[in-house]
C-alpha cells in the first residue's frame, strides 16, 4: 500500500527481527500489517497463482514471494565501448496467518555485482516493491478482503470500501484473472465405471438396484434450476439410457413407466415432469428438482408400481 507505507512502513537502517525476518546489517527494510486473516492453502494458492504470470511466483510454508526484476544499462547503446547493464530485483514476503504481514529488503547495490553507475537504485528497488505490494491488493483474493474489513470495521458501504482501496493502491499494475479458483485433484474412484448391465431395447425391469452407485458409475449432472441432480448409468443425452437420478431421492427412469403416482403421494412436491422424449419406458418423468426439501416419509417409493424409486435418508 504505497500510501500508507509512508507512514505505517518502519525504513530502518538498524538490525532488527520480527517473524522470521533476520537482522538486517544495514539494510533497508520495508514491513506492513494487514488486519486480514490468510490461512487457507487454497487461498495461499490462489495468491500465488492469480499472479504468476506478472512477477516471479513462489511459495515456501506459510509464505509468498513475489519478485521483480527490471534491468539497467549504463548507456543507451549496446555497441558502444564500455557498455554495460545488469539485472536488478527486489522480493516482497507476504507472510500468512491470522494477519498478514507484508515485507521487502533493499539490499546494497553490491549484491548485484557493485555496478556503481546505477542511479537512484534504493529509490527504483523502493518504488518497484511498492508496485508489487499495490498490485497483489489491488487484484488477488487479499482486495476482497480488505475490502470486506473496511466495511465491517469502519462501516463503509462496498461503493465507499472499494474506492478507499484503489485510493491507497495506486501504483497497481490491473491484472486480469488474478483471483484463479484452484483445482482440487481428486483420484478417480477405481472401478468408477459408467453404465450398466442393461442396454436398452424396451423398459427395464424392476425393482430398482439399490447398489447403482457402485455397479452403473457416476454420470453427467443435470442442472434443474439452482439444483444440481446427479446421475448413474446416464448414456449419452437422447433418453434411450438414462440410468439412475437424484443422490437421497434416487429413480431409475430406464424403469419408471410415468404413472404419477410418486407425483400425487410426495406431500412436499419433491417431482415435477419432466418430458424424456426417447425413452423406452416412457417420455416423460418424476424430475426431483426439489430434492433437498425431501422429508424422507417414503411415500413415493411405496406407492412406485414397477419400484423404479429408492430413498435414501441424507446423514
């Protein structure tokens, strides 16, 4: 934040330490608290990841590092005789946890191989990590938060929040989808294989097979409104196979003729139609796009004729 660095950042030129940070012999040390709380891996994550295409991303326990690097000639033409130039940088730490600490070094300029004809270099390499500091809070996850703090604890609106942190950010560099949601890689279940035994050619055959989870595999979803329903042994999308569906409310439309009878007896309206043209069995089914509201009575699966339906009480 490269406005309220200028009063809250300590520059100090003495030894010091403070969560990791060693004494410092000299050199000049930029440190920040954010009153946000970052914990979360994928949070972590997410941070590193949303910005790693604008500085050098990496990640070491409960810390980010972000490093830019910017090159310095000490004159213009590079076939000049006694031309020179060297690449600089500067490393901001953001440190996570219950508050996120946000900190810089400017190393001497010999670090880099003593070239003395850099100008201005502890004022760049000051500027430069300020611009890296704006930029993560001005993109990544951490502005959503800030943002969320101003509101609760000094009573902005979201309008008010939000300007008060591009104000204290300006030097930010806008990055495009800089809050990635990372992916969570799961191992596919081993003998998740969908289909099933029956292949079509007529109505199947009840009673519905109350182990389909494990012997039809999981399938696309289909999305009824705000409700996801799940699917076992769906195949394809024409409704000549169209397998189990709903997870606590469970129906095999291979099997269901649509008598409505499970429409009539469900006493929180659990089923809808829901037209299947193709189907063997019939063209038209029990959707149960309101299956969350299911109380579990069992009254549908009671009153099922070909005993397509199996409930499930949610645990």
């Amino acid at each position: 934040m490269s406005l309220l660095l200028k009063d809250r950042v300590y520059t100090m030129e003495a030894p010091t330490a403070k969560r990791g940070v060693y004494p410092l012999h000299g050199y000049k040390l930029g440190l920040y608290r954010l009153p946000i709380k970052l914990d979360e891996p994928l949070e972590i994550q997410s941070v590193h990841d949303g910005l790693k295409k604008t500085f050098a991303m990496d990640t070491y326990a409960d810390r980010i590092y972000a490093t830019y690097t910017w090159m310095e000639e000490n004159m213009p033409d590079p076939d000049a005789k006694g031309y020179e130039q060297v690449e600089l940088s500067v490393t901001v730490e953001i440190v996570t946890g219950e508050v996120v600490d946000i900190i810089y070094q400017i190393f001497p300029i010999e670090k880099f191989g003593d070239p003395q004809w850099v100008k201005d270099y502890r004022k760049k390499a000051d500027h430069f990590a300020k611009m890296i500091i704006d930029t993560i809070l001005r993109n990544t996850i951490l502005a959503d938060k800030l943002v969320e703090s101003f509101v609760k604890t000094e009573k902005l609106t979201q309008h008010a929040a939000l300007h008060k942190l591009e104000e204290m950010t300006p030097l930010a560099k806008i990055v495009a989808g800089a809050k990635p949601i990372p992916i969570i890689q799961e191992e596919p279940a081993a003998a998740a294989k969908v289909g099933q035994a029956w292949k079509g050619g007529g109505p199947k055959p009840g009673p519905i097979d109350v182990e389909y989870k494990a012997s039809m595999g999981s399938s696309a979803p289909y999305q009824a409104g705000e409700n996801s329903i799940k699917t076992w042994g769906r195949v394809g999308a024409d409704n000549g196979i169209m397998g189990v569906w709903g997870e606590f409310v469970s129906v095999d439309f291979d099997i269901c003729v649509a008598d409505g009878a499970c429409i009539d007896a469900c006493p929180v309206d659990v089923y809808h139609w829901f037209d299947s043209p193709g189907n063997p069995a019939s063209e038209k089914k029990p959707l149960m796009d309101k299956e969350p509201d299911c109380i579990f009575c069992l009254a549908c699966e009671g009153v099922c004729p070909p005993q397509a339906i199996k409930i499930f009480e949610k645990k």
